[in-house]
C-alpha cells in the first residue's frame, strides 16, 4: 500500500510530507508484537496536529509501553481526501500505512468545536462506521479526550468513550482494559466498556438518558445502567515532577505551526478570567521543578536538533521561576544559538528582566492580551490587567528592540458597549503613540513600530462562570466589528477580525446538547469539513442541516440560561462548583473582581477542596 | 573549519524541499553535537551554503553543500555522527575540508547530470530511442513553455543541453534518459523541460510519473567536467 501511495498519490498532492511518517523519532512497532494496535487521530492537518503538545505526550507515554503502539493519523487536506477517492483508498496511518478500521482503538483530540465535522470525515475515510451503535465487536473502540471532551454531549453518537482530563494516566488504564479483553477471545464491546465505565474519568454517553422538557430544556441526565456514576469527574496529575513528559518527541520534515522543542512549565491558570475555559478546566495550578525542566531541555535538545525551546503554559509569564529559569537556560545554550520563547505573557507579569533575557538571541514576536478596552470591561471579565500594565510593558517592548507588538481582545463580551470598543481602539493608538515617542528619542532609528489587534467574537464555553450568558446575535457582532473597523485609521495599527458566522456556529456547539448530534452528521453529509479554515466553512449549509434536524440554531446561542437549569454537560465535574461559578458570574455583574489564589487568599472554587490535589508553586506562594 | 559535503537525497527524501532540507541539515550538526558557526547579527544563521536547489520529487546522488564549524573536528568523526543523526531520506557520500578562500559552490557549479526511467506507454525500439536522441541533438533551437511565477513563457532549452542519451529496455519496456544540462546562475534548465522536448518528438512516456534523479553537479571549465570535490 505505502509503495502505490507514494508512487502514485504523494507526487500529486500539496504537500506530500504530510503523509510520510518517516520523521525522526517516529515510533514504529511490528503489530505482531503489541497486544494492542491504536492510533492518535488529530482532526486537522499534519501542521497542526504535530504542534500541539497533548499528541506528543499521548503518542510516546503509550508507545514507552511494550504491549501496546499508538500511531497517528491526521484530517488529509482536501487534495489528499480527493486522491483517497479516486484510488479508492481507506484513510491510513502515518506509521504503518494501516487503515483505520484495521486498529483495535481510535483515539481522537478534541481541541476546537469546529474540528468536529472532520472527525465524522476522518472515521468515514478510514471506512469505520460513524455511529456507535453501528459499530459491532469487530470495529474499532472510538475514544476522544481533550478541553472539548467536557462538554461532551453534541459528539455522544460517534464516540464510544471519553477521557477527561489529562490522560497520561488514564489513557493507559483505558488501554490495560482493552488489551485484556481482547485477548480473552470473543471481545465484546458492551462488556469492555462496561469496564470502561468503572474507570475514574471515563465517560460512556450511551449509559446515559437525556430527558427534556416540552420547551427544549434538559429535565434529566441519570445513568441508564448501575455501572455507571452519576457524576464523571476529570482526572488530573497532582505532581508534574511525577508526569511523563516525552523529551524524544518526532520532529517534522516540514515545517509546522509551533516548530520548535517544548517545554512545559506549568499546569492550570488561577486568574479567573471569566470567559477562560481553560482557566476552569485546569486547575489547580501545579508547576515544575527548574531541576526537573533544565534536565528535559538538555534532553529535547539533544534528541530534537531544535533551535528554538519554547516554554509553554496557559501563562508562562506567571511561573514562579520563569526568570532565573531562562537565564540559565540562555547562559547554557545561547552559545549554540538555541533561543527562547514565551508564547503565552501577561501584561502584568511580564518584567524588564524578562524582555531583557528573552531577546538574547533571536527575537520573536511580542502578543498580549488585554481582552477589553476598559477597565470597567477587564474587571467585568477579571482579566485583572490595568492599562498601566499594558503601557509598562509597552515601554520595556519598545526600549528593548521590538517594533511590533500584538494585542488580542474579544468583543460581543457580557455588558459591552460602543465605550468599550473606543477603549480598543484607543489602546492601539496609545501603544503606537508610545513607540513612536521612544523611537524619537532613540534618534528615530530602526523600524517604525507597528501594533496589530486581533479580536475574536466571544463565544460563551460550559464551565465557566459566562456559561448561563448567550452570543451576541450576529447582526450586532457584525455592528460591533464594523465600528470599531471605523475608529481605525493608521496604517500601522492592522485590525483582523474573526468570521462571526464562525464565532457563531462555534457557539452552538459549544453550549450544545446531543440532539446536535443528528445536525452535525447532516452537516457532515452536506459536506462540511474543516469548518475552522475560512475557505472551506459552509455557514448556510450548517444552518440548513441544523434546522432540516428540527433544531433552532438561535435557541442554542442566543439563549440566556438560569441557575437552575440543568446544563446539558451537569454531570461532567471538572472539581470547580457550579456555586462557584454562579458567583463569579454574579460578581462580574456587579464589576467585583476575584484575585488569584495564587498571590490572595484561596477562593473556595472547589478544585483543592473536593479533589485530591494542591496548589503546586516551586517558587513559593 | 570549513567542510565540503557531497550527499544524496534518496527515494524517502524526495519530497523534502529546500527549507525543509536545509532545517533538516541543521537538526543533525546539533543532534550530533557538531559545533556550527553562526551568523552574527538579529537572527543568526548556522554558516551552511548549498549548491543548486533540488526540486521537490527528484532523488540526487551528487548533491553539495559547504559548512562552516566553530571548532576542529575528525573528518571521520563528523562522518559518523552525521550518519547517526540524520534522518531518513538524506545519505552522506564524502566529506573533505576546504579552503575557507575556495569560491562558493554556488559561484561555479554551472552543470547537471540527470537520469530519468520510466514505462514505455506504448511500442517502441531502442534503434526510434537513439534516433530521438540525435535529432533532439541535431536541433539548433528547441522551444518549450517554460512555467515561472510570471506564467507560461518560450524557452529555448537547446543552448543548455550539453549531452543526451536515450536508452530503451524493449523487453521490460522501459526508458532512462540521460543528461547534462546547464544548471546555477548562468541559467537553468529543468529536465522535466528536456522530458517535455522529448515527448514533443514523439517518446512515448508519462512524464509525471517517470523518476528523477539527478546523478551529480559539476563545474564545466573549459569543456572538461569536474567534480565540486576536486
């Protein structure tokens, strides 16, 4: 098969390295060697799969396991999708040039609402019934984790289990099960997992009934079966020293999206932005050892060849170690011109000294994320950011080399008015202004500074305390854009948007229920696919297929939901109380803002209290 | 330390592009803990020229490349361990170390020997082969569309073309074509151009699916080939 695929596929298809899988490091295990074939399917293409860190830890935590091998499969780009069809070829996994359907477990990642369409795509190609109830015992089990796993309802007829919460352990428990009862002859699905359910953190949605009422609301989720719990709550790792982490990770021929060694300093995010769905899912925050991070450099380095080591988290700026952290790590390696960078900063942790270590050797972009123009806003959304913040470091960017600097805001947030997109705009200008004044005093040498701003549409997410608010409906995010296009006038301050239909539709999904289920798969059948890349999203073919499912795409964006309803993922507990959260929400309301337990007192959220787990800071609280 | 490397691109690598080449290159040296030199300034880039680009999809058996190293290393030493560090696709021929005076490969590769195999698509004799062969070589100006970012253009390919054989398998019905053609600043010829003249005067083959292969670059000095290496 691989022979005919590269002789007569790879040479007509964009970019034919996306479907190789000789990098090195790649892990490639006999099959008749492991008691268990699985495969890593990333709903999107090879460049974005390959940057993101889950797939990395997953694919070798497992294939450090000598019965089992984890492959990887990624949505072919739409070239590739034609040519499977053409030659009338199953989707196949890079390692082994396998088919789906020929695996014993298909494990998906669930990173972005709007991959789901490419999920239902990927198993169609890998000719792998769709549904799970039309898979028998002789198909593949189909599992999925990741941050879209916690509301995991609107995938609930395609998957068979869900992982929730960080796998490196689960995911091999998951594995142990299965393994053993396929080795026992006569595997039957509906035993396994009926063992499934029994494992902390997995969630089987057919073991589950949804009842509602006559108006659409959910009445009830209850367990169907005794085996299964009525609440399913997330797994996590309380000691990131402990945790795999893989430092012999591939590396890609071609070049990807994040392509540089990564290094992970931290877990969770306590600063309790509102709107953060990851600031709710990942707590509490846990952070590594700099013992334990200097060592897994040396060894990403030695085994990658990388020249760029990027220090990832939600926020790497809040690392109570960062600074020391890079200086060493600079000192040691800057001779050998490896660089550092710091994807995710805070305005209001990000120092001197650290604009001053980071731009050693080689200087990468500079972004921060305000996320609104007032302070009014920022404490609505406890994005806890002053504008004396932004302007400080503004200043430290400036002084220090950086012409450009990126700001990320959202629009369409909880109690926004047109005050609120002024202060955007005037944010932009102070930014410039500010470049402007210290390049003068420089002597007016270098480049001119230029401030880019990128601002999404809010899009309300289940866990957190905005999850009862709706979307702005269309119209007016569209208004919202539009004006605030207007109050931009210089041609060095670029203004991207997003595509509202898609903020939309994401939306929907986002908040939904598994009656979405029967319109994704209408919307699958209408051909819609990687919905995510602008090119490619079909807005009124969504609307269609969710309205020809009998469903009112509105009622699931715009529709303000109380306390007490029941949420479509209520049984899904991520520790964080649902108290909690209507409080945050009520506070926000009133323009209270939480501090971070991290530098104030805790905030009873739930997560240390209900959980087996602690706070976990290296430098001290 | 200044260092010439002639190496190959193999069936696996064919699909590597320039950049993804040159990133690869660098992984191994730092893998391999093989001390490179780097540019000073904003960016700094590891001190690593390359010949002539190879398009994306042609195997190469004569490619070359000069690097520049912080520190002395065994000429041997640097063999091994880029053997062991690099990934699959490229494979290391020799390595010799240079003059750091002697003029980049860039500046006098001028030549490129081709070799290009593939399926008859229908009848055809080694004796029509030969024939082809000399009447391409008897022509003074071959025009074919050349493809640039501006568009189709004519292109007069025959000045560029130095030798030519054609050779015909008639039992397995197959064809290698061999060539030597300008290649680098001078100007630059693409064999599946010459493929395209070829086809023009009646070989019958598929060009987009036969293999390329490029055998070697040289530097023609007064008609004489020689090797980068020498």
């Amino acid at each position: 098969m691989r022979k005919y695929i590269e002789e007569n596929i790879l040479p007509k298809v964009e970019k034919p390295l996306r479907y190789l899988g000789d990098e090195w490091n790649v892990v490639k295990k006999p099959w008749a060697d492991v008691r268990l074939r699985t495969v890593f399917a990333f709903p999107d293409i090879y460049e974005v799969g390959m940057s993101h860190l889950g797939l990395s830890i997953i694919y070798n935590v497992v294939n450090e396991e000598p019965d089992f091998l984890m492959e990887r499969v990624f949505a072919p780009w739409v070239d590739m999708e034609e040519q499977l069809k053409i030659h009338n070829l199953p989707l196949f996994s890079l390692e082994s040039y396998k088919p789906l359907y020929e695996f014993d477990v298909i494990g998906f990642t669930l990173q972005y609402e709007m991959s789901f369409s490419n999920i239902l795509n990927m198993l169609a190609l890998g000719k792998v019934p769709l549904k799970s109830e039309e898979r028998d015992d002789n198909h593949p089990l189909v599992i999925a984790g990741g941050p879209c796993a916690y509301n995991p309802e609107p995938l609930s007829d395609f998957i068979d289990a869900f992982i929730l919460g960080e796998g490196e352990e689960v995911t091999i428990e998951v594995f142990r099960v299965i393994a053993k009862n396929k080795e026992q002859g006569n595997f039957s699905r509906e035993k396994t997992l009926r063992e499934l359910a029994q494992i902390k953190g997995i969630y089987i949605p057919k073991f589950y009934d949804v009842e509602y009422f006559p108006d659409g609301k959910i009445k009830s989720i209850t367990p169907n079966v005794p085996y299964a719990s009525a609440k399913i709550s997330k797994r996590f790792m309380k000691n990131l020293d402990e945790a795999y982490f893989p430092t012999k990770p591939i590396v890609p021929y071609l070049e990807v999206v994040h392509d540089r060694a990564m290094l992970e300093v931290l877990r969770g995010c306590t600063r309790g932005c509102r709107f953060c769905q990851a600031g709710m899912l990942y707590r509490p925050v846990r952070e590594r050892s700099p013992e334990v991070l200097k060592e897994q450099a040396e060894e990403l380095l030695k085994n990658t060849g990388h020249n760029e080591l990027s220090l990832t988290s939600l926020s790497t700026s809040d690392y109570t170690c960062v600074e020391p952290l890079i200086k060493e790590l600079l000192d040691k390696y800057e001779n050998e011109g490896v660089g550092i960078s710091l994807p995710s900063l805070r305005v209001d942790s990000f120092s001197m000294g650290l604009a001053q270590q980071v731009q050693r050797v080689r200087k990468s972009s500079l972004t921060f994320a305000p996320e609104a123009g007032t302070q009014r806003l920022r404490d609505v959304i406890n994005k806890g950011v002053t504008e004396e913040n932004l302007m400080k470091v503004a200043r430290h960017a400036f002084e220090n080399g950086w012409s450009q600097i990126k700001l990320y805001f959202m629009i369409g947030l909880p109690t926004e008015t047109n005050e609120d997109l002024d202060g955007i705009a005037d944010l932009a200008y102070k930014v410039l202004n500010l470049g402007d004044e210290i390049r003068k005093d420089n002597g007016a040498r270098g480049p001119q500074p230029k401030v880019t701003i990128s601002v999404a549409g809010f899009v309300p997410k289940a866990h957190t305390p905005f999850q009862w608010e709706p979307q702005v409906n269309l119209e007016k995010l569209k208004e919202k854009q539009q004006y605030l296009g207007s109050k931009i006038r210089n041609r060095r301050i670029t203004y991207n948007y997003h595509e509202a239909k898609l903020s939309f539709v994401e939306a929907i999904f986002a908040k939904g229920d598994r009656r979405l289920g029967k319109a994704l798969y209408r919307a699958w059948e209408k051909g819609c696919k990687f919905d995510g890349w602008s090119q490619h999203f079909k807005y009124e073919t969504w609307l269609e297929a969710i309205r020809e499912t009998g469903l009112d795409p509105e009622w699931y964006a715009y529709r303000t939901l109380n306390y007490e309803d029941i949420l479509p993922w209520e049984h899904i507990d991520i520790g964080v109380k649902k108290q909690f959260l209507s409080k945050e929400h009520q506070k926000a309301l009133e323009i209270a803002t939480t501090g971070d337990c991290r530098f104030k007192h805790c905030t009873v959220c739930g997560i240390c209290q209900d959980f087996d787990v602690a706070l976990d800071l290296k430098g001290g609280k | 330390m200044h260092l010439r490397i002639k190496y190959g691109k193999t069936r696996e690598g064919k699909f590597l592009s320039h950049l993804d080449l040159m990133r690869a290159w660098e992984r191994a040296f730092r893998r391999g803990a093989i001390p490179l030199a780097f540019s000073q300034g904003f960016n700094p880039h590891p001190k690593i020229s390359f010949g002539s680009a190879l398009a994306v999809g042609v195997t190469s058996s004569g490619e070359y490349m000069d690097v520049e190293l912080k520190k002395f290393r065994e000429i041997k030493e640097i063999k091994a361990t880029l053997e062991n560090y690099l990934p699959l696709g490229l494979k290391i021929y020799d390595i010799v170390e240079i003059d750091p005076a002697t003029p980049s490969l860039m500046s006098k590769i001028n030549r490129a020997k081709y070799q290009v195999q593939g399926k008859l698509i229908e009848d055809f004799s080694a004796t029509q082969g030969e024939e082809i062969a000399h009447q391409l070589l008897a022509e003074e100006n071959i025009i074919v569309q050349s493809y640039s970012k501006k568009g189709f253009k004519d292109k007069n390919i025959r000045p560029g073309i130095f030798a030519l054989s054609i050779e015909v398998d008639e039992i397995n019905k197959s064809v290698l074509v061999e060539f030597i053609v300008q290649t680098g600043s001078q100007g630059n010829i693409r064999p599946e151009e010459v493929m395209q003249a070829l086809h023009g005067l009646g070989l019958p083959v598929s060009i987009d699916l036969m293999d390329f292969h490029r055998e070697g670059l040289y530097i023609d000095e007064a008609g004489h080939l020689f090797s980068p290496l020498s």
